[in-house]
C-alpha cells in the first residue's frame, strides 16, 4: 500500500459554479471509513514519480441499521494513480458510509459492550501468535503445490492501544484531508472549518477525529470507547497475504469490508485460506478469502484477494494489463498536466 503515501495531486479543482454546493454540506454528519477495493498493475521502484487522480465514483443512498434507521448515503470514492506516462500503477476504491453524528447513539446499538480483561494466560497465547507469525520472502511459492483449503498463516495484531493510533499518524500524518495539527496548524484549521471542532469538557476546541482516541467523546456519540481506524485493519489484512505469498508472486486485487468496530484494548486474529486455483488470461491465480475475528468471537472484517503466483509450466509472474477505460483516464491526467505546464 506504499502507493497511497505518493502521488502529485492531478484531480481537476471544483469550478467557482460547483464549489459553493459543498459549503456546510456535511456538517452534523459522521464519515465511516467502511471498506476498500485495490487492483494493482505494476510495482512501485526507488526514483519512480506517480501522479494521482481522486474523483468520486458512485453515491448510494440506504437506510442505516448502524444510525437509528436514519438516511445515511454511501460514497465511493476513486484514486487512480498514475506514472510519468499515464500507464495506470494501481487503483484504489473507498467506500465511506455518512451518517447522522449522535445517531448511534439513539440507535444503542453498542450499548453493554465493554472492555475485555486479559488474563496472563491470555496474553501468553496471543503471544504465541504473534510468535508462530512467518514471511515467506524470497522462497518461492509455486502455484503447483497450493491446494484449495490450504490456510494462510496467522497474524495477530492487538490488543489496540493508543500507540497504535499514535504510530497510525506518524507513519501517515495528521491531516487526513482535513488539514488538522497542533497549534497553530490547529488554529488556523478551526478558522477554516470551525464545524469540525467541538468543545471538550473544559472548553477546548477539539478535532472530531478524537472520537477515535477520547472515551468521553466515543461515549457521547454511543460508542463505548475510541476505535481503530479502518486503513490500519486494511493495511493488516495485506500484511496477512503478502506474509503467505512471498517476493515472488503479485497481488492483483484486494477488497476488504469492516463489519464492526475495532474498539480500544480489542484484539484481532487475522486469518484466510485458499478457495480457488485458475488460469486468469494465460496467468496462474489462487482466490484467497480473508477475515479477522475479535477476541469476542465476531468476525470485524471480512476480505478477499486475487494474488498471481510463479508456475513450473508457465513460468513467472506476468504483471496485470490495466483495461483499456483506465489506460484512457490515465492518458488524459497526463495531457491534463501538459496543458497545466504550458499554461505556467
């Protein structure tokens, strides 16, 4: 996913018509990072400059069983990332529920649940997990000795605690798109959005993000305490297949959907298994299904990959070829910005 941490900003900016439209559209309303879908075409190399494109791809509007049957609308979002040519590296799809804030709460649907109590016995085990935990690296994995029900080795992440969160943000950054800091960064985004902040219990303006982090605030809004946030379970479950197929192989697409929160002091057992061998156009594939369950027992996440293997008969791994729609768009980034530089 290293990808996500570049790409020069490509995406058009609104026009003066368009942007007034956004002004106040969300305020009140809670943005829940729910699932994401990967496709990935070619490697990323020292040097290499890539350029983004972020639009919006499809909006649907449900009811919300999470937000007191309230209307809630679920927006996908696109990143294209492109190269200096515009041949497409990888693209990657949000998916983000928008629900009422304070909803959740009505809805109580979180209500009873509490922290769990580990035992020595109990962080022994995870432990061992964490110990049995193996990367294949440079042995290669032929797709002739997978077989369908072959299982993917366990990896364990958790219990969550607040450095976790913390090293989120340092490996990520603060902004979030929000353009969030400390102090006078904090400032100057509160006269820029003064709706995103909250006072706390003693009159400090806060960022909504806290919710994430500040057990009062999680409760205010339903949630027994703060939460993880849904890239670094995405970023998990790739650590779970990447571990299992080795240097060698490719992984093609990656989808990921959270069913339930990731609170503070919560574990999770990421795990998976092989469900299909194909030829995908001349190409030796294995289907993986993917899932991490809590120490309650609840499946939070659940996932699916498509990664390309080397072969004795065929060879090795032939890199993906991007569709003819993205190749298209990718080609159109790159005129976009040639027109950009000429203009300079």
């Amino acid at each position: 996913m290293f990808i996500q941490t570049m790409g020069l900003n490509e995406t058009p900016p609104y026009t003066p018509e368009i942007k007034p439209l956004f002004r106040g559209l969300f305020r009140g309303v809670g943005k829940y990072l729910s699932g994401t879908t990967w496709t990935f075409y070619r490697p990323v190399f020292p040097g290499d400059v890539a350029y983004e494109e972020y639009t919006t791809h499809r909006i649907e509007v449900k009811q919300s069983s999470f937000a007191d049957r309230t209307r809630s609308v679920i927006d996908t979002y696109r990143a294209l990332w492109v190269d200096r040519a515009g041949a497409p590296i990888a693209t990657r799809e949000n998916s983000l529920v928008n629900a009422e804030r304070g909803a959740s709460a009505k809805a109580g649907k979180n209500i009873g649940v509490g922290k769990h109590v580990y035992t020595p016995d109990d962080v022994a085990r995870i432990d061992e997990i964490y110990a049995a935990e193996q990367r294949r690296g440079a042995d290669k994995r032929y797709w002739e000795n997978v077989e369908v029900g072959d299982e993917l080795t366990p990896v364990a992440k958790g219990p969550l605690t607040i450095v976790d969160l913390v090293c989120r943000h340092i490996a990520t950054g603060m902004a979030d798109g929000y353009d969030v800091g400390p102090t006078r960064y904090a400032w100057r985004s509160r006269r820029r959005m003064p709706a995103f902040y909250t006072a706390d219990d003693w009159g400090v303006p806060q960022v909504a993000q806290r919710v994430h982090w500040d057990e009062q605030r999680a409760q205010d809004l339903g949630l027994p305490t703060g939460y993880d946030y849904a890239i670094m379970r995405f970023a998990w479950m790739i650590h779970l297949v990447t571990n299992w197929m080795g240097d060698d192989a490719w992984l093609h697409r990656y989808s990921v959907e959270l069913r339930k929160f990731n609170y503070l002091g919560d574990l999770q057992i990421c795990s998976g298994e092989v469900v299909d061998k194909t030829i995908e156009n001349g190409r030796p594939a294995v289907e993986l299904a993917l899932r991490a369950v809590s120490q309650r027992g609840e499946a939070t996440t659940l996932g699916a990959a498509t990664v390309l293997l080397p072969s004795r008969e065929f060879g090795p791994v032939v890199l993906p070829e991007p569709p003819f729609e993205l190749r298209s768009r990718g080609a159109m980034v790159m005129d976009r910005r040639g027109a950009d530089d000429l203009r300079a």
